[in-house]
C-alpha cells in the first residue's frame, strides 16, 4: 500500500488527525511527498496462470 492512499483512507475514515501526522512525519522525512501523487487509490492485479 501506498502511503498516500492509506492516508486518504484515514482521512475518509474520521481519522484526520492520524492522517496529518502521518503525512507531516512524510513530508519531514521527504520533502518531494508532497509533490508525488500516490496511486490514488489500490487495485488489485491477478496473477497470470
């Protein structure tokens, strides 16, 4: 998983503050992570028989 998706899915979830934590200790760590923009969401790919 994404961060930035598991940070949306916080966000959707009510847990705002989680999210913004998360994200600000991110963007400490790695001043570009505001600039990437995540999957915007996951999807699974089903292995090839």
């Amino acid at each position: 998983m994404v961060l930035h998706d598991l940070i949306r899915a916080l966000r959707a979830d009510g847990a705002s503050d989680e999210a913004d934590r998360m994200e600000s200790s991110a963007i400490s760590a790695n001043p570009a992570f505001v600039r990437m923009p995540g999957r915007d969401g996951a999807q699974a790919i089903p292995d090839e028989d």
